[in-house]
C-alpha cells in the first residue's frame, strides 16, 4: 500500500494532478511516523533521546511536513502540487519557480531595496509582507515579524500553518445537492479540478482544495477561532500550475471565495477599526452591468476597446457568481478568455481578485504592483541597473516579469497603470 502511494505521488508532476489525498485524507504514513523513524533513521535526530515529534509528525511542525511533499530543491520550473521554491533555486536576482494560482511561498523569503529618487530615503520590501506566513521551520518559514494576528481578525500569527486553511484529514465534502458536510457519502476523490467526477447519489467527491469548512479548528489551535463558512465553490483546471507567457491560467471561482477569507479576517474590508480598507467584496461586491462592462471593455492603459468575449485577465480574476458546476468547468479551458457576464451568474469581486491565497512577488500578496503609479514603464516591468527605481522597487527583469505569472510586459502599454483600472476605468486617461 506503501509503496503504491508513493509511486502515484512520484508521477504527480508528469501531468493532470492524480492525488496522494484523493479529495480526502492520504495515508497515515505520508505525514506521521508511528515508531519516530523513517528508513532506519529516527525523526528527530537533533532531539533528545526518546523524545518525538508533536502529533507524530514527520518534520518539526504541521507546515514542515506538507513542504515534505509540496516542496523539491532541484525544480526546473513549476512543478503541478509544488507551492514553494527551495532556497538554493532561488538565489539573489532569481525568482521563485512555481506558478500555482495561489502563489510561491518563496516570495517571503525574498527582500527588497532601492531609491526612488534623488534625496529620497531608501525603500523597502520585505518578505514578510508578500503573503501568508506560514510556520515550516525546516524550510525556513517563520512567523510574521510584524503581525501578531490575522489583519482583521484574530487568528494568531504564530499558529498559522498550511493546515490553518487545508484540512489535512480532508473530513469536508461536496454532497451531490451542493450540501458540505463532514461526514455520510464517502469521498470518491478530489473536487477541485475541471476532470474531478462529480458527486452521486454513493459518492461525495472533496471540497475545493481540501480547505476547511465550517467548524474546522486545528487541534494545535486549541479550540480557538473556529471557522463560520463552508469552502468555496470553484475549479480549478487539471494542470494548473504553468507559465502564463502564451496562455493565462483561469480558476472557475463561482461563489463563497470571500466569505470563506472572512473566516480569519472578518473585518478586513470594513469600517471596523484598526482596519478601514472598505471595499465590498463577494456577495455584497457584485459588479453588476455596468462594472462588468468596465472590466470588459478595459485591455490596457489607453485602450478601451475591448469585448466580453476577450477580456478575462488572470490578474484581475473575478467570481462568476454562481453555483452551476458545469458552467465553471467549461470556462476552465486551456486558452481562458470570456470576462465577466450576467447571463452567467452574479458576477463579483472577491478578496483573490486583488490578492493571491498564498504569496506573491508584490506586497500584500498582491497580484500586481499595487504601491507603484506605474506597473509597466518604457516597456519593461523593473527598472534593473537603474540608479532610482520608483517602479521597479528593486526587482530584476526577471523577478517581475515571473511576478506578473510571464505575462510579456508587451501585453499591457508602454506606460501601465495598476490594474485597479480594470474594474474602475471609464474613460481613456
């Protein structure tokens, strides 16, 4: 059984993804070791005599163990379930490697420097605010620097972990009437991709991801912060993790993608305090006809010639707004380009219309340069070898150009502004 799991695990990346976890839980023996040994060799090598790791766990932390499988030194490129780059393949100057829509957590061990202009202080970017910091102190991960909990919320900062979001056990599932339960109809296998089967009247089929639902706690957290929104209901393409220099990545997002951040930041984009960044966003951001028709009419700075059936930009996804799981898997395709419709649905913004679930190369784990008044300028993304840098902050070339998914800068005009346009731009500048 052993040895099966780990030759499907080992094909993983040759194409479509085929899953260790399957929509649910993976075997116990790919995360926990019940003698405190692996191979001959005990689990804790640097630990004292007899001592083991928390929860039998095969690495130091619950982040450590899922890097054990989601992250490889010696990638060439992105690689389909990889979401971190090693640190050796990302030297100064180099990006990180993958391309999964949520993001590279390598991004937060990326810093940056530069002077906008003369007499001007020095800037900086640091890797802690690129995104979710996750704790995998074997790969290097620790807890944000700066924050204490979730912007927003309360969750704390020294307990956020992949599993703060995934549920490793894979307990929630898609019921055949759209219902997410915990338990009843066994999962016959993941449902987050275009090629996932869908549910039965037998069978369940995995939520989203595997991220948990309501009620969802981590042991580790100690019954605090539990979760009050179901995952939401989206698909994902079967290989999805991919270069965007010649065709964009889309994830069907159909709804609940804001309610379920809300779960750790519920007033993040409200008129609460400390945190007034009101923007509406999911159910109560619906764009409506007339922003759908900014966004689709929207190509690039300038430019306002575009149509529905050609606009959908993957750095400004949106939510189609609906529940139909047959519509999300047929825009799914190799070659996305339909934007924003309502004959589709309740098309909306959401909290991954801006930012990337994981990390990115920009602050906030934006998903462009929010913090430059120029995303593009005289044709290239950064401004490497230059001696200020008021746009490209520091990045190389080739950094940029990768946080940007390789999407040529040719794409967008010689001077672009940040893609806040997209939705709010009405007239040519």
């Amino acid at each position: 059984m052993i040895s099966l799991g780990l030759f499907i695990l080992a094909g993983w990346g040759s194409g479509p993804a085929v899953a260790f976890h399957e929509g649910g839980a993976g075997e116990c023996e790919g995360c926990h070791s019940i003698h405190n040994s692996f191979e001959g060799a005990p689990m804790t090598a640097n630990a004292p005599p007899g001592s083991g790791n928390r929860y039998l766990l095969k690495a130091s932390d619950q982040g450590s163990v899922c890097l054990n499988c989601h992250q490889q030194a010696g990638d060439t490129g992105p690689t389909s379930y990889h979401v971190s780059t090693a640190e050796v393949d990302m030297p100064i100057g180099a990006p990180p490697r993958q391309l999964t829509p949520g993001g590279d957590f390598g991004w937060l061990k990326k810093n940056y420097l530069w002077m906008p202009s003369l007499g001007a202080s020095m800037l900086t970017s640091s890797g802690d605010s690129h995104g979710h910091n996750i704790v995998a102190q074997d790969y290097g991960y620790l807890q944000d620097a700066t924050k204490l909990s979730a912007p927003g919320g309360t969750y704390p900062a020294a307990s956020m972990t992949c599993i703060s979001c995934h549920d490793p056990h894979g307990r929630y599932r898609r019921n055949v009437d759209g219902s997410i339960a915990t338990d009843g109809k066994p999962i016959k296998g993941s449902g987050s991709l275009a090629g996932s089967a869908d549910p039965d009247t037998t069978f369940a089929v995995g939520v989203y991801r595997m991220l948990g639902g309501i009620g969802y706690n981590p042991k580790s957290l100690g019954g605090a912060n539990p979760f009050s929104a179901n995952p939401p209901l989206a698909v994902a393409p079967d290989i999805y993790n991919r270069s965007e220099s010649v065709s964009q990545t889309r994830v069907g997002y159909g709804s609940g993608m804001s309610e379920w951040c809300r779960n750790c930041h519920p007033n993040i984009h409200t008129d609460s305090a400390p945190t007034p960044l009101t923007h509406p966003t999911g159910s109560s951001g619906t764009l409506g006809s007339t922003i759908a028709a900014y966004y689709n009419q929207y190509v690039m700075t300038g430019d306002l010639t575009g149509m529905e059936a050609t606009s959908y930009l993957s750095l400004v996804p949106f939510e189609v707004g609906t529940t139909n799981y047959p519509l999300l898997k047929s825009i799914v395709t190799a070659f996305p380009t339909k934007g924003p419709s309502t004959a589709d649905g309740n098309p909306a913004v959401m909290c991954l219309s801006c930012h990337r679930a994981h990390a990115s190369g920009w602050d906030g784990s934006m998903r462009w340069n929010n913090k430059s008044s120029l995303i593009v300028n005289s044709g290239t993304y950064a401004q490497e070898g230059q001696t200020f840098q008021p746009y490209g902050q520091g990045r190389t070339e080739q950094e940029a150009l990768r946080a940007n998914y390789d999407i040529p800068a040719s794409r967008f005009a010689t001077d672009q502004q940040p893609l806040c346009q997209k939705c709010h731009a009405t007239v040519p500048p």
